[in-house]
C-alpha cells in the first residue's frame, strides 16, 4: 500500500521517514552495478528452496517407510496373539504333547519379537 506523505503508516511511522528508503530501494532496483549481487541473492533463494524441498521429500519418504513397519508390526502383533491363544487352548494330555507345546512356544518366540 502506497501512502500519502503526510498520512501515518499502520505501524504508526510517517512515510516520510520511508520514502527515502523506498526511493534507495528503486534506485538500487534500477542499478545494473547491483545485478550480481541480486542473482547471488537469487541463487542462494533458490538453491536454499530446493534444500527444502528436497528435506521434506525425504522426511516424507520416512513417514511412509515408519508406517509401512507400523502396519508389519501389527500384523505380527496379531499373529503373536492367536498363536497365544492358540497356546492357550491346547490342553496336553500327555508327555509328548508337552514335548510339543515347548516346541511350539519355542517357534513362537522365533518368529514372533518380543
């Protein structure tokens, strides 16, 4: 927004206490000599938004990685509880069913983390 010199700023300044600045600012705008130092100004801008961008892709490309291991997890988690409960209900009768239960808690906690 552009005010009249006599009017205040929002913040309460004068403009005319801008103006000067704004007129160096155009100057500065117009000014060839001070083209090299703005495209390495530029440069940098850009080169900063691509670090960025290239941050949050990989931010994001571990979320879906994390959530891809969430989902295993669970699975396994699920797993892990019929094979429990499976566990649970077998009622062993005998020497070598509780040969079996052993060997079956034992390939539980091989497939199965704790």
């Amino acid at each position: 927004m552009i005010w009249p010199v006599s009017a205040a700023s929002p913040a309460g300044v004068k403009t005319t206490i801008i103006a000067p600045y704004i007129h160096q600012l155009l100057t500065v705008m117009n000014d060839e000599s001070f083209q090299p130092e703005f495209d390495r100004l530029h440069w940098a801008v850009r080169s900063i938004r691509e670090e960025m961008l290239a941050i949050e892709a990989g931010i994001e490309q571990k979320k879906q990685e994390i959530e891809i291991k969430e989902r295993k997890l669970s699975d396994l988690k699920w797993k892990w509880w019929d094979a429990q409960l499976a566990l649970a209900k077998w009622k062993p009768m005998g020497t070598a069913q509780r040969r079996q239960v052993a060997e079956l808690q034992t390939d539980i906690k091989e497939w199965v983390p704790d």
